[in-house]
C-alpha cells in the first residue's frame, strides 16, 4: 500500500508538472514562513532560518547534491520544466548508470536566466534534490549532471496557487523589491559581481505540491547568495 501510495505522489508531481497551471489559483502573494506541506511527507533540504523581513526571508541552506538537466532554452518556464521533468522523472525511476530506484523529494527548482529580449528565449536549468542516502554517491546520467552546493544564504519569496510564465517575473521582481535598501540586497549583489553562488542565474522558482492539492499551496522564488566569512 506505501509503494502503491507513492508511486501515485511521483505520478501526481509529474502531472502537475505536465499541466501548464491552472485556473485555479490563491492570491497569496508574499507568504513568509509558511512551511511547504510536501515536506511533511517526502525529504527536502535542511535549512534554518536567519531572518523574516516584509514579504520574505532569508535561509541558510546545508551542503545539499542536486541532479540536473543541462540548460533549456525556451520562451516559457512552464514548457522547460515539462521537458525538463521527463528527463527527472525517468531518472528517479532508474534510468542511471546504476539503475537505481530514487525516492521522490521536493522541491523540484528551475534555475532562471532570462533571455536580453521580451521574444528571445530564456534558458532553464531544472533540478532534482538528491535525498541524502544518496549524496554519497549520487548515480550518473546520461544529459544530466550533479550540482553539489555548499552551504548557502537564500532570500526566498513564497507563493500560492499554480506557478505560471505570467506569475513568476513577477514575484521575483516582488522579492528584490522588498529586499531594496537591506543588507541582504547588497550580499546578494556582492556575491553576483565576486562571481559566487547566485551569478549564474537570475532567480530559482522551487516547486513543491502535488497537483490535486487546491488549497495550502506554497511555491518559491529563490535568491542564493554567499556572506564573506
């Protein structure tokens, strides 16, 4: 019954994944501190919270191995993380060098960087969160490969409902809007001119719920950065 009960939860993902958004949605913006329900049920990363501030907050992530597709260049996140997820999903399945069955985890997050242009496309880098039983030695794949984070600052904005192209521009400009004038705009910015953790994209939008949860949903987008010292 658990095996069955999980393959639906992978299933369900997929879907949500596979399902473009929704119609219906929760005007929740700028949710601070509400914690993801996935992770009541399935493995996530460990962090601990620094700060809460208005509209968001700011985590201190652990050492954390993630899989990851290479970049997709595309107009549309939605359509890059659909592509991208098929890739995942068979890989959880056991489609790897080591033909390893891997448990479900969230967030699944899409690193951002966005094209110069309103028509140009974008590129979407796409990952899995390694559980940590198999961080040790996480299985090679082929078209993919494996992010291993040191321990890092992230400012994060929550939201509700369904993510979508037209949403997430947004909330991500939401969240340096409401880090203007702080500390955590300026480490942000020093660690993305030192070439740190974060110059490489734009934001990370983290994924989190199963499509059949209506209510209670909570997405992110992410600022990783790095503090001297």
């Amino acid at each position: 019954m658990a095996a069955a009960s999980l393959s639906f939860f992978k299933l369900s993902f997929l879907l949500s994944l596979l399902s473009g958004g929704s119609n219906i949605s929760e005007t929740r913006p700028g949710l601070v501190g509400k914690f993801p329900p996935s992770c009541n049920r399935i493995e996530c990363p460990n962090y601990e919270l620094v700060h809460t501030g208005n509209g968001y907050e700011i985590r201190r992530y652990d050492t954390a191995v993630w899989i990851s597709t290479e970049p997709i260049q595309d107009i549309s996140l939605v359509d890059a993380t659909r592509r991208a997820f098929f890739q995942l999903f068979a890989y959880i399945q056991g489609k790897n060098e080591y033909h390893q069955k891997i448990e479900m985890t969230a967030p699944v997050i899409s690193q951002v960087s966005p094209s110069d242009g309103p028509f140009c496309e974008s590129s979407f880098t796409v990952s899995f969160y390694v559980p940590k039983k198999n961080q040790p030695d996480p299985a090679p794949a082929k078209n993919l490969h494996i992010q291993k984070w040191k321990p890092r600052y992230v400012a994060v904005r929550q939201f509700g409902g369904f993510v979508s192209d037209s949403t997430v521009g947004q909330e991500a400009a939401a969240l340096q809007a409401s880090l203007q004038g702080t500390a955590w705009a300026n480490a942000i910015e020093k660690s993305k001119q030192d070439g740190g953790v974060g110059s490489d994209s734009a934001y990370t939008v983290a994924q989190y719920n199963s499509p059949f949860e209506f209510s209670g949903r909570v997405n992110e987008i992410w600022l990783p950065f790095e503090i001297d010292g």
